[in-house]
C-alpha cells in the first residue's frame, strides 16, 4: 500500500501545485473570469483518467491468460519508463515551473476560453494518465488484491489534495527540490518492482524465456503471507523466488537510474559539479 500512496502523494501533489499556480495567477490578475474554463479542463483531465484507468482493468479481462500477461508486462515496462522520465523532469524543471506556467497562462488568455481549457487540461492530463498506467501496473505487481492498492492511491491523492489547498491558503512552505528528490529516489525504487514483475508477466505469457530459472528462493525464510513479506511486496513489490531474468533487469535498471537520479547537476561549460539550489515554490 506504502508504494501506492506515494504513487498518489507524488503525482496528485504535482497536479495540485499545477492547479494552485494557475488558480493563484488568475485571482492575482483579476481574472477570475477566467476560472470556469480552468475547471472545465481540470474535470476533462480527471475523467479522461479515470476513463483510462477504467479501460485498462476491465479491458483487460477479456483477454486469455497469455495476452493479460504480455499486455501487463509491456504496459508495465510504459508505465516504469514515463515515471522515470516524470520524475527527471521534475527535478530539472521544479524551479522554473511557476514561471513556465504564468508564461502558457498568458498566452491561453489571449487566445480565449478553447485555449484556457487546453491549457488546464493538458497540465494535469498528462499526471492524470502517467498515474492511472502506473497504479494499474503497480497493481498488477501486488499480491494484495485491488482493494489494499487503490486504497493507498486514493490516500496519497487526498494528501495531496490538502497539501495543494495548503500552499494556495499560504499555510504551508516546503522545500520542494528536497521533497521531489526524496519521492523521486523512493518512486524508482518502486518502480524497479514493477519493472522486474512486468518482465516476469512477459515470461508467463512466453513472450520471454526462463521462467524456470529462479536466481533463489527465501520463501520459507520471508513467507508471503507474513507481515513482513507483506510489508516488503507492498512498499518494494519484493518477490522471494524472483527469476534470473528479472534479477538482472531490476539490478540494470535501479542501480544506474538511481545513482543518475541523485547524483548533483553539473553546470554547463565548467565541468564543476553544481548542486541544485533549495526550491520553495510560493502560490
């Protein structure tokens, strides 16, 4: 469920600053009557999310066995590449979000109510759609059912969602560069699970070879159904008889990634290492 409920707490909380910048502005400049196109695509966004989302669980229901397999395999593999390009993107662009924003806001409002709801609807579209595959994918990895998962999901989407009224109401100042480093970090640990178990799936549908090959198996030394085990497969999707092939593919993919991912940004010319300066975003 720990998984999950960063999945939602990271990407809900990134709409939600979305929403507080473009709302803020509005009301700064006196253009409140601006808001109602606003909205409309921010509810555009969350249903063609949750229309996703919808689309993906019960779609795939229909499917044999072996095509539900190689789907979720190849939709996980989709999904762990858009949230490692999400979370590089925010860590580059974090500080200059508000900027980039007000400067598309401009521009919408020139161009008139088609272009506001645009605008609004392809910033939060985008978190909407990355989150529905991951959640669906990471899902799929779990061994908790659907209920456990969603739960989580819904908990980190409402956190955010308090957090995003928060910094609107100017009650709360964070560091943002800190706070999207650390769930950054901790979302490519998760997301390595889900790598791994797509590519697992994609060996149940015969896709790839293997299956048989198991790198070890620990679990009569961390059973499943233990809290333990549980605690590990939610928060990490630990797997105690993983393949050989998925062992690899978690190692290449978490070590690399991880340490790109944290390592200081390097100024441009210099060849000096250069940190990136704290962040605290102000609506």
């Amino acid at each position: 469920m720990f998984g999950n409920y960063l999945i939602g707490l990271r990407e809900g909380l990134e709409a939600s600053l979305v929403v507080c910048i473009l709302i803020a502005y509005l009301v700064k400049t006196e253009r409140r009557d601006a808001l109602k196109p606003i909205w409309i695509g921010i509810g555009v966004a969350i249903a063609l999310a949750l229309g996703f989302g919808c689309a993906l669980e019960f779609g795939s229901q229909e499917l044999t066995f072996e095509a539900q397999e190689a789907l979720g395999g190849s939709l996980s593999i989709v999904a762990v590449g858009l949230v490692t390009w999400m979370v590089f993107w925010m860590r580059r662009t974090a500080r200059h979000l508000k900027a980039d924003l007000h400067g598309k806001l401009d521009a919408a409002l020139q161009m008139g109510t088609g272009a506001l709801v645009a605008t609004a609807f392809l910033a939060v579209g985008r978190e909407g759609l990355e989150t529905a595959l991951f959640v669906w994918a990471s899902v799929r990895a779990s061994s908790d059912g659907t209920q456990g998962p969603l739960i989580g999901v819904l908990l980190g989407i409402a956190t955010a969602v308090v957090l995003g009224y928060l910094f609107y109401r100017g009650a709360v100042r964070i560091n943002l560069a800190k706070f999207f480093t650390w769930t950054g970090g901790m979302l490519v640990i998760v997301a390595a699970g889900v790598l791994a178990y797509g590519f697992h799936d994609l060996q149940e549908a015969r896709f790839l070879p293997g299956l048989a090959d198991k790198a070890f198996d620990i679990s009569t030394t961390i059973p499943p159904d233990t809290w333990y085990g549980t605690l590990l497969k939610g928060v990490f999707n630990f797997q105690p008889d993983p393949t050989v092939l998925q062992v690899v593919v978690w190692t290449l993919y978490l070590v690399p990634t991880l340490a790109f991912f944290l390592a200081p940004a390097r100024s441009g010319g210099s060849g000096k290492v250069k940190a990136d300066p704290p962040v605290r975003e102000e609506v």
